[in-house]
C-alpha cells in the first residue's frame, strides 16, 4: 500500500493509527469476498503491518488473513492464486469505492491449503474456501495506478481446483505374521501380490464402509515387504485407507480412532475376514487430523488374541487438553505432509460396558449480540449460530477426548450478551470431570471465530468456573443484597 506512509504506531495493535489502517483495509478484503462466496465467508484478519522493502517503494506492506467456514468441504477449496486473483481483480476495478489502495501486482499468497499448478493468475469460477488460509500479503511495488497488465504471466486459463484437492489420506502399517514373506510381494504383477493384495482390501474395505459409509472410499496396499526378525516372521503391509474429498474437515475421524476401528475389528472372535491381522502391531504412519495427546489413549475394550508374550500394564497419563492445531495446519496435514506417528493402543481383557453420560455446558459471548430470533430454535438466526458453535467446539471435543466424546448438540441461547448451552454426549465408563471440559473450552476460545467464549463465564453441570453452584451463587447473591438493603435502612 504504497499510499499508506509506515510509521511505528502500525507495529502496535492497540495504536490508533493501526486500527485506522485495519478498519479500511479489513473492510475493502470483507466486502470483495464476501461478495464473492457470501455465507461461505468468514471474516478477514491483519496479522501485521511492516515498511516496505526500500528496493521496491515507500509505503506499507499488510499480512492479512481470508478465513472461511470450516464446514466447507474439502473439495470446495479453491486454488490459492484464485484468492489472490480475486482481490487483485476487484481492487484493479477503476470504478471500485474502497478506502484504501493496493496494488494489484504485489498481491501474492504466503501459504494456503490448496497449491496450485500453475504459476500465472486463474480466472476459474471461485469455489469455495474454508477454514483459516493465510493468503494475500498486500504490499506495493512503484505504480499506485491500478493497471490491467498481466506482468510476465501467461494469458489467464480455466483452473480446475476441484481436480487438484487430494483425498483425505491415512496411511496404517499392520503385521500379517501368517502370511509368509516372499520376493514376488515386492513385484505388484506378480500372482502372489494381487492374491495377498485382494484379500487385505476386501477386510479393510469392508471394517471402513461399515464403520462410515458414504465418508469413505477405498483402501489401497502401498507396499509389501519382510517383517524384521526382532518382531516376527510373516509380511508387514502399508495400506492407505482413504475417505472422500467431499468429507467435511469437522467429520473426518482422528488418527489414533482409525487405527482403533481397525484393531478392534480384527479381534473381534466372530470375524470372517481372509486374513490374519496382528492387532498390537496396527500403527499410524501419516494421517491429517493428529491426536492432542502424547500419552496412550484408552481404547474401547477388546482382548487380544495374536500375541504370545505376557500382557503388561501400560500407565495412561492424562493430559491437560492443550490448543489444537490452526486450522491451516490440517488442512496442510490432510494433503498428506503430516508427520509420521505411531500410536500405541492399550486393549483390556474384560469388555466394559460403556454408559453414555450427557454434560450440560454454557458460556457467554460477550461480544455478540442477542436478537428475539435466537429465542426460537427454528429461525434462521438460531440455526445458523448452532451450526457455527457445533462445527467448530465439536471437533474441538472430539480431539480432546477421542475415546469418549459423541457428540455437541446446541440447546439454546439465552440474554447476555449471548449465554450459549449445549449439551456434551460422552460413551465411557469414564468420561471427563467438569474441569477438564471447561479447559478445553478455555483452550479453544483462542481459536473459535465468530463467536467469543468468556472464561469465566463458563458452567458445566451447573457449577461455575469458580467451583460454586450456579444455585448457591445466586443465593449468596440475595443474601448480600439483603444485607446491603438492611445496613442502608439503618442508617
């Protein structure tokens, strides 16, 4: 923003003249996309303001954020030199009102969940983004006159974004130990690696469809090869097991739950399966929506029945629920550059009949505000609220608690600003103290968009984050006006 004279006061948030700055320029991003996607659209965020470079003009150069609904499907990310077309298209518009001036051709992307293939602008039909996509940094080089010039890039073509989004991918090892190791199952030709090859996918396939439907798609051997001598003789395979790129972010399964879905099929005694899976050995190699937690995660009841050596107590540490992961980075993970994690489940030898528990929750957002409409579960304002709440605290929950959490369901809100209830659905024998659930949502009020969690505020089965009942607070609460009424009328 070549017009916009750098000083100080815009490295300091709280500065006048850095809400100035942010002000006009979230307007001019808000307006241009949200026109573009509507609903779809999220807000826009300043990260920082810096000077220029001084080799290429005076001025001031902005990092800003294009976030969009988390709820958006995979599929429907657009490329990222599409976001960036689309705001240099718009501020290049000579009969646009914006009340700040960008330069068109210092529009580029920083990072963003769909990398494209080309390097010239697109003028593909935009679809939709979601969740956080760090994108265009606004900066200006030495024209402030808006131009049309394509610079050195090629003429505009036709992008396909929806052909370039890849497929939710989790990537298993497991050990066959009845399957003897052989040369020919490193040749995918060969009779031997298609025999093995087809009765591995027909079990996988069939544990995955049952367990999510539409959600999934294929399983798929990446490789066959000698299980090493210190753990068995027998074949370890690597198999993806791969869900539909339509798949909302907020439905994919967790890492270590994919893995569990696979195990406790395969120890099941009733199982019909043409092949012999080692329960113990089943791991997580890459996977886009990793675990908050480093410890062993207590897996639903099953007993072991392919292992020889003597079973052993693992100690499970509990966790503090800690921040989870921007929503860039799972996107990022879900095009498969997760790092590798191998998740050790321990099983139980005596199944334990799982209760569902249901905790009512409620906090307060202070910064929205309240209509008659949220009154009514059936507006239009009320339902979009829940939606909003539900997709993203339910992820949060379910990477908190992978083994117990159910499901959200949002009850209604109230006045004040906005009081939010809702009510959190656990199946465990143990599910998580009021303590724990109101850490996770204390964590997540950092990350949460749209709506605001005030901590201190928050209130699980009817006892506040101080620890007193709601009821015994609103009687202390009467008692001390009581008192004040009282010690006034005396004097």
């Amino acid at each position: 923003m070549e017009r916009e004279t750098f000083s100080d006061g815009l490295t300091d948030t709280s500065s006048n003249e850095f809400k100035n700055l942010e002000a006009r320029v979230l307007n001019t991003c808000s307006a241009i996309y949200k026109k573009e996607f509507g609903k779809k659209f999220q807000h826009c965020k300043v990260k920082k303001f810096s000077a220029l470079p001084s080799t290429r003009a005076t001025g001031t150069e902005a990092t800003i954020e294009v976030v969009f609904n988390r709820s958006t499907p995979i599929a429907d990310l657009p490329q990222n030199n599409v976001v960036a077309e689309i705001l240099k298209k718009a501020v290049t518009n000579t009969n646009n009102t914006f009340n700040v001036s960008i330069n068109p051709d210092s529009v580029k992307v920083l990072e963003g969940p769909v990398p494209g293939t080309t390097t010239g602008p697109t003028t593909a039909a935009p679809t939709t983004a979601t969740s956080t996509t760090a994108v265009p940094t606004t900066a200006t080089t030495t024209t402030a006159v808006p131009t049309t010039a394509a610079s050195t890039t090629s003429a505009p073509t036709t992008a396909a974004p929806i052909t370039l989004t890849p497929e939710p991918v989790y990537i298993l090892s497991v050990d066959l130990e009845r399957e003897t190791f052989s040369d020919a199952l490193t040749d995918t030709s060969s009779n031997e690696f298609k025999n093995l090859e087809a009765r591995v996918l027909n079990t996988c396939s069939a544990i995955y469809k049952k367990e999510f439907g539409k959600k999934f798609q294929h399983c798929k051997v990446k490789k066959f090869r000698a299980l090493p001598s210190t753990r068995a003789a027998g074949t370890e395979a690597t198999i993806e097991v791969v869900f539909n790129r339509s798949t909302p972010i907020a439905d994919l399964p967790q890492n270590n739950v994919v893995a569990e879905i696979l195990k406790k099929a395969v120890t099941n005694t009733n199982s019909t399966f043409n092949v012999s899976i080692n329960p113990d050995s089943v791991k997580v190699l890459e996977g886009p929506v990793p675990g908050t937690t480093t410890g062993p995660t207590t897996a639903a009841p099953m007993t072991a029945t392919t292992t020889t050596s003597a079973p052993t107590t693992a100690t499970t540490t509990t966790v503090a629920p800690t921040t989870a992961t921007a929503t860039t980075a799972l996107l990022t993970t879900g095009i498969s550059t997760a790092a590798a994690t191998a998740i050790a489940l321990p099983m139980t030898v005596s199944p334990t009949t799982a209760a569902s528990t249901i905790a009512r929750v409620s906090f307060r957002s202070v910064y929205s505000t309240f209509t008659n409409e949220l009154l009514n579960p059936s507006s239009t304002a009320f339902k979009n609220r829940a939606a909003m709440i539900k997709g993203q605290l339910e992820l949060v929950f379910y990477r908190a608690f992978p083994s117990s959490f159910k499901s959200l369901e949002v009850v209604s809100f109230s006045r004040g600003s906005v009081i939010n209830t809702m009510d959190l659905s656990f199946e465990s024998p143990f599910p998580p103290s009021n303590t724990q659930i109101k850490s996770v949502l204390i964590n997540a009020a950092s990350r949460v968009s749209g709506f605001d969690i005030e901590g201190s505020s928050i209130i699980v089965n009817g006892i506040s984050s101080s620890g007193v009942s709601q009821k015994m607070s609103l009687i202390t609460a009467s008692c001390f006006v009581l008192l004040s009424w009282l010690l006034s009328s005396q004097q």
